[in-house]
C-alpha cells in the first residue's frame, strides 16, 4: 500500500492525496471526539485506567483502532502524563486523579489505515491561574505552529513559531528530546518537527503534508528522563509540564487541522481551509 503513495524521495516524507487527507480527516475526528469524551470525564477520584478504558472504547465503537496499543509493546490506548509527567505515561488504576492536579491526555486512532494523533492538557478540579496560563501558552505556541505550517514556507518555521510563542508567554522550558512527527500510513513518519530553532531551514512544505505538531514545555527545568518502566517521561525538577497535540494537514490554500473538531476554523480563521483541495 505505502509504495502507492508518493514520497519526497530524498527525505522519505509521505505526501498524501485530497481524497486520502480526507481519510486522515475521518481518523482525525475519531481522535477528536475521544479526547472530548475522556476529557468530560476527568475529575477528582477518576482512576487514568479508568480514562484508558473509555478512549479505548470510544475508538472502537468508532469503527477505529487505537494506534498506541502495542506500539513498540506499549500496553494502552491513551498516554496520561499527570503533573511532572512530561509525556508517554502508562494509565493505571492506581494512579487517581486529584483536585489541582494537570493531566495531559494523548491519544492516537487508526480508521481505514490511516492515523490520527492528538494531546489536550486538562485541569483536574481547580488549578491555580499559573497552570491556567501554563496550559494557554502550550495551547497558543501549537496554534502558532500550525498557523506557520503553509504550503511554500519550510518545516522549522513551524519550530520557530512554536518557540517564539512560548518565550513570549513566559519563562517556560521547552523540552527538547521530543518533538512532532510526520503521520499517514504510520503514526510516526519523517520528518521531525521540533519545537524550537530558526526559521527557513528543512524540507520545503508541500500539499498533501501531514504533520503533529506537540509542543512540550516545563515550569521549570527543560531537562527530563525517562523512568524504568521504559515509556514515561518525567521532568527531572518534579516540576509540572504540558503537553498538546494536533495533527494538520498542508492544503494549497491553507491548513486543516485534522484532529480538532471544526478543522481549527476557530482559532485560524482565514489560514484554515477545512476540507481537501480538488
Ligand atoms: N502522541 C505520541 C507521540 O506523538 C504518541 C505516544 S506513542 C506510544 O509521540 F508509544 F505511546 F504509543
Ligand atoms: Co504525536
């Protein structure tokens, strides 16, 4: 299947087709509507297994499959990386959610062969306005992103307006080992999307891309490790960190965020074009 679809050789980046962003599209909402369904269920008491077991079941009465089950033997549907967790933390039931507490949830669906793959970071009861604005400099810095994400311009000026977003928001760390991803036939693909660096460098941005861009930043240190159970990723301070997540896709006149619900008309206005081209 995969040698069907065209590849910019030289950088093994997959370009899709209108009719198979559609596809992405359908994946994409699959992912949508679970991040909505699981977060309308986060509240003080609620185990992340918990949480696990109702995206896992969301996905599949979708018609989907959870992409991060068995992933390199990744033992769950969703990552919940709760308050110094940074990203990649297993669900467990007994790892209960308490009030004050932040937690990020990743989820990725494949529906038809193709991925979706996306983050929201959530208050657990009441945060402080610190955490609150935490959460909004994340959120701004990957609508930044997204927003520099357009056909003709290069990969890192997604990176450098994921950066300069977050410095603009506060003194944040940006962690630096992670980053986004190319997504299509497989959830992770060339080429890697960092969140930080200089404009103007890497592949050429081309219709027909699709990409997950996920800033990572810290209230603290940028600097983290990874624990023994070989998948979660914590900060090495014990500060909090959040973590968002969309996956977008390059159209000629615009971009469409796949995984956001009405495509990100909301946020992008004009830059946004929900629906493929042709
Ligand atoms: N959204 C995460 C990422 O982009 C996916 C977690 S991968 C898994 O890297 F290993 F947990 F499956
Ligand atoms: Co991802």
């Amino acid at each position: 299947m995969e040698d069907e679809i065209p590849v910019l050789r030289s950088r093994r980046i997959q370009i899709k087709t209108p009719e198979q962003i559609v596809r992405m599209r359908a994946a994409g909402l699959v992912v949508a509507r679970t991040l909505e369904t699981v977060r309308a269920a986060v509240k003080p008491g609620v185990s992340t297994a918990e949480l696990d077991a109702l995206a896992e079941q969301t996905i599949r009465e979708a018609g989907a499959i959870p992409s991060f089950k068995g992933y390199h033997g990744y033992p769950a549907t969703l990552c919940t990386s709760v308050n110094d967790q940074v990203v990649h933390a297993i669900p467990s039931p007994d790892q209960v959610l308490a009030d004050g507490d932040l937690i990020s949830i990743d989820c990725g669906a494949i529906l038809d062969g193709w991925h979706g793959d996306a983050a929201i970071t959530v208050p657990v009861g009441t945060i402080s306005d610190e955490l609150q604005a935490m959460i909004k400099a994340a959120e701004d810095a990957m609508w930044a992103g997204i927003a520099a994400a357009r056909a003709g311009g290069r990969l890192t000026d997604i990176s450098h307006a994921v950066e300069t977003s977050i410095r603009r928001s506060g003194r944040y760390g940006i962690v630096e080992g992670y980053g986004g991803h190319g997504i299509g036939t497989e959830m992770h693909q060339e080429p890697h999307v960092l969140n930080y660096g200089r404009p103007g460098r890497g592949p050429r941005l081309v219709p027909g891309m699709a990409l997950a861009i996920e800033p990572m930043i810290t209230r603290g240190s940028p600097e983290v490790v990874e624990l023994d159970d070989g998948w979660t990723v914590v900060t090495l301070d014990g500060e909090v960190a959040v973590h968002v997540e969309h996956s977008v896709a390059i159209c000629p006149d615009g971009v469409w965020v796949l995984t956001a619900l009405d495509g990100g008309r909301e946020r992008l206005g004009d830059l946004v074009t929900a629906q493929a081209w042709e």
